[in-house]
C-alpha cells in the first residue's frame, strides 16, 4: 500500500516507510532489505526551499534536492564546504533526484545488510556477518557490534557546522542527536519510529571562515568515499582560532574529531604544524583486520583537508 500525504504533519506517525527520492528505499526493496507500506512524499509542497532568516540563520528543507543544495548560491557563498561535499556525492543523476532528507537517513551500504541470506543485527539477527567475513569498506572505529559506517556525506558536513534538525511535531534537536552514539547495531540513526524530518538549521557562517570537504575513494566517481573529511577554521593574526573537523565512513555514525580541533587551537596557520595535528586522528580508531589501511587515509585525508582549508577563499573575503 501507498498513500501519498499532502503535508508533513500528514505523513508523520504513518503506519509505513517514508519515500523521498527514492533512490536509496527502492534499491533497498529490490534486495529485499526493506518491505511494508509506503508514505511517498511526492504531492507534499512543503521543506522543497532554502531560506535565509532576517537572523542570517539558513533553513534547508528536507525535501530540497542534493543538486539544489549544491548549486545554491547563498549555500556555495557562505557554507563552501557544505556545498562541496553536496556536489561531490553520488552522480549527477542521483544528486537529481535524492534529497538532504533522505541523504541524511538512507541506510547503510553494508553488502551483508543488503544481501538477503545474510545474517546482520539490522535486519534481526544477532550477529554481524562483516566481522568474520569481507568487511574491506568497514569501520575502522567501534562504536558497537555493528561493523558497518554511516553512509552519509551531508550527515558528516553537516556535524561540522553544528547544525540543527527540524522533526515534525518534536523539539529541534542536533545533527550529532540524530545519529546518536552508534553504539546500537540494529539502527541507522536515532530518528524515532514514524517521525519525519522536515529540516534542517544551520547558525550563519563565521566572517572570514574557510572550510574544505575532501573523500578518498576507490575510483573517482560514482563511488561512497572510504575516508571523508569537512573542515572549518578561523584564522586570525596567523594562527588558527578555532577549528570544527568531522569525518565520515569510518565508524557506524559521522564523527567530529575534538581531539584535532583542539590541537589546531592556537597553532599557526602554516602547513608545516598541520602534519603532527593530523595524525591526531589516528586516535581512537581499532581497526578490523582489513581497515587499518583507513587509518592511513583518515590520516592523510585530514592533513591534506587541512592545508587546503588554509588557501581556501575566506566567507566574506579577508
Ligand atoms: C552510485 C551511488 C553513489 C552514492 N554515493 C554517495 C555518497 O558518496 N555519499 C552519500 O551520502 N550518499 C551517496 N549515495 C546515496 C544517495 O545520496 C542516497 O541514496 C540519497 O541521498 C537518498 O535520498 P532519497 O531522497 O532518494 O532518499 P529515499 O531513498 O527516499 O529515503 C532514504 C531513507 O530516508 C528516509 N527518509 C527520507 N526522507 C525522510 C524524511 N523527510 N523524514 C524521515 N525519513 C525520511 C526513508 O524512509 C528511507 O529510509 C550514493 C548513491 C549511489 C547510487
């Protein structure tokens, strides 16, 4: 069954899955990890814009596209690194079509969670067939029994803009509260059961930041990342003044890394400090058996994240 709600509210508390863009549920459905009715989005109006209140708070619906978010000039103007991670995810066709809502909950890319004779905590079982079997793309942090990392880009930038979600009917709440501690393996996010995000809020940019979103992957397009990184910094009288850095792909939720962000606190903004900070990110991670090589990408990912984000065109010019 499929019914079609003509505003959120409508769609919200539904008996079903919610559809978006569809372009993650429908192949969901296809390998069978994913069934029961569906609430599709396609005649809601509402959550379809980017706003900017008389505050210079910026407001993204959820139904916005990820190709309309990428080329929105107050977007690219004020939240470069936002904008480039946007533009640098999936395909041009996906980017079409999928939303910042959907990107932010589609599931993961696990292959044993979209594999139907595989046993995986999120699909039921008690038992993560990643860690025993090829896990080559998975976690190099612990968060929890399930191996797998959280998919989305936009999650991980927008983490490191601090930014605020908008659920239908609740309180607004973070970015970091949507996903949680990952220390659950049968979730994907934190959302509760029949909520429906509507946006998200992000704080204005910061006069003369410079921010950087970079991804390592296995082949240039049309690929999830194996390390990515969004970096913001402040640079004043030639030392950074403060520092947000998140990355994604490497634990079951997008992480911010306070440990690097602490160090670039104070440290002079020239590349030459910025190689030790980096290898901070190495912190923290336990990798299984084959993703210690992320670790290495996590690192260089970062360092090189870092020395761009130093040339970066200042928000507002300098
Ligand atoms: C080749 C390829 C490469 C890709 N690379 C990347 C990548 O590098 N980075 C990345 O982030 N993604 C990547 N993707 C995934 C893609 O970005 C997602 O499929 C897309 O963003 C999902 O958006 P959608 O609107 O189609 O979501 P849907 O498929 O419609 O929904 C996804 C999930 O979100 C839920 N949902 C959607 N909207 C709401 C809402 N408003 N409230 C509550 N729940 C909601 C749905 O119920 C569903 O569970 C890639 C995809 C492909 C095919």
């Amino acid at each position: 069954m499929i019914r079609f709600p003509t505003d959120l509210a409508q769609a919200a508390g539904s008996d079903g899955e919610i559809r978006a863009g569809a372009t993650d549920l429908a192949e969901r459905r296809r390998t069978m990890a994913g069934e029961g009715p569906l609430v599709d989005l396609r005649d809601v109006a509402e959550a379809r814009n980017i706003e900017v209140a008389a505050d210079g708070r910026t407001r993204i619906g959820a139904l916005v596209t990820i190709a309309a978010l990428a080329h929105d000039e107050h977007v690219s103007g004020g939240y470069p690194g936002l904008a480039q991670a946007a533009g640098g995810l999936a395909t041009p066709q996906i980017r079409a079509v999928g939303t910042v809502g959907g990107n932010l909950l589609q599931h993961t890319r696990c292959w044993y969670y979209r594999a139907p004779e595989a046993e995986c905590f999120k699909k039921g079982g008690a038992m993560c067939s990643a860690r025993k079997g090829d896990h080559l793309w998975h976690a190099c942090v612990e968060l929890g029994p399930c191996a797998s990392v959280h998919a989305s880009t936009l999650g991980m930038a927008l983490l490191a803009y601090d930014a605020r979600i908008d659920i239908v009917g609740a309180t607004m709440r973070t970015v970091a509260d949507l996903y949680g501690d990952g220390s659950d393996p049968t979730a994907h996010n934190a959302l509760p059961p029949g909520a429906v995000l509507r946006g998200i809020e992000i704080d204005p940019p910061r006069r003369g930041e410079r921010s950087v979103y970079l991804r390592a992957t296995s082949r240039a397009r049309a690929e999830w990342p194996l390390v990515e990184v969004l970096v913001r910094i402040g640079v004043e009288a030639g030392v950074i003044a403060w520092a947000k850095v998140a990355v994604g792909a490497v634990a079951g939720v997008p992480l911010r890394l306070p440990q690097v962000e602490a160090a670039l606190v104070g440290a002079p903004a020239q590349a030459e400090a910025l190689v030790a900070i980096a290898a901070l990110a190495r912190e923290g991670t336990a990798p299984l058996p084959m993703t210690a090589y992320t670790v290495d990408l996590l690192e260089g990912v970062v360092a090189d994240a870092l020395e761009r984000a130093l040339v970066a065109d200042p928000v507002g010019g300098s």
